[in-house]
C-alpha cells in the first residue's frame, strides 16, 4: 500500500461507565461539541460523538459499555494537539477543576507534553510540535513556568546535543524517501 492511499486515523472511541461526565469532561476542557448521539444500532451502546471542528463530524465518541469492575484502562493515551504553548499552561491549570488526576510534563524534543489522567484513568496528552526531531522515546523534564522563549531554547539545545537530532522539515523529507522506496 503506497502512502496516498493508506488510511489516516481520524478519531477514537472510548467506553466509560459514567458517559455524562465524559463528555462534560471533554467538553469543558477540550471545547469539544456533541454533534449527535444516540443507542447504536449495531453496538447496543449509548453513543456520544463529539468534535472541536466543523470538518470532522467526530473526533471521539464515547460509549457506554465499560464495566464498573473495570480499574485499568486499555487506552495507552487520547493525544490532543495545541497550537500554543500557552495551552498547555492553559489546561494543565484548569483540568484538575474537571476531574483530572496525576499531571506530568514532559519534554520529547519533537513535541513539549502535559499528561494526565481523565476521570476514568484513560491517560490524557496535550502537546505543542516543536520544529525538532530526535528518535523516541526521549523524555526530558519540562517547566511550564518559563517563557515560550526559555523553553524552546533549551529544547533546541537539547535536541542538538542528540546524535539523532534533525529539523522537523529533514525527517518529513527522510519518511517520504522511506515511504516512496516501499
């Protein structure tokens, strides 16, 4: 299968045993909108489908289903992209109001990270793409306390000082080739 035409994933689904206050903890953090639900016709489930974008009818669907004997989660994470920085600040500040737990930051190099867990345990990624690459797994600790500048100057530093490093742009350019010669 060439790279035009594989399928690109575009939305996720989870089960919850609380689906209300999924979905108000979606919604109230992520802005997400419900765009429809109802009882599945197929999966006799409840079905919430929700999206932040007019061009993605759902972006996560949430579902009745899991069962209440349930203690861990086999979602590894829901990733949520930012455009600013200040997101991050942003909902690491405001998602223990919603019913988040046990938040981290992280600094992946190719992306600035804050994890936590939904009210469901299912682990929860916002991250901001920094313009560098360097092979993962790669976890270095991040400080939302410093300015935009602070943070992406030592990021840069320490990505340069990885024998992996490279510029986003160079590795995009490298998985063409990679995809191309498959």
């Amino acid at each position: 299968m060439s790279a035009h035409n594989a399928p690109m994933l575009s939305h996720v689904g989870i089960y919850a045993r609380d689906v209300e206050r999924m979905v108000r903890f979606y919604s109230e953090l992520f802005n997400l909108r419900v765009t429809d639900r109802g009882c599945g016709r197929t999966f006799k489930n409840d079905l919430v489908f929700m999206s932040a974008h007019p061009s993605h009818h759902h972006q996560l669907v949430i579902s009745s289903g899991r069962p209440p004997e349930a203690t861990f989660s086999t979602v590894m994470q829901l990733s949520f992209r930012a455009e600013a920085i200040d997101d991050l600040r942003r909902i690491g500040a405001a998602s223990p109001g919603v019913g988040a737990t046990k938040l981290i930051t992280l600094n992946h190099g190719n992306a600035l990270s804050l994890y936590f867990n939904d009210p469901e345990g299912n682990t929860v990624e916002v991250y901001f793409e920094t313009p560098f690459y360097v092979s993962q797994p790669h976890g270095d600790p991040l400080d939302l306390s410093k300015s935009d500048a602070e943070l992406l100057s030592e990021t840069e530093a320490n990505c340069r000082a990885d024998p992996s490093f490279m510029t986003v742009e160079q590795w995009q350019r490298n998985f063409g080739r990679v995809n191309s010669e498959t």
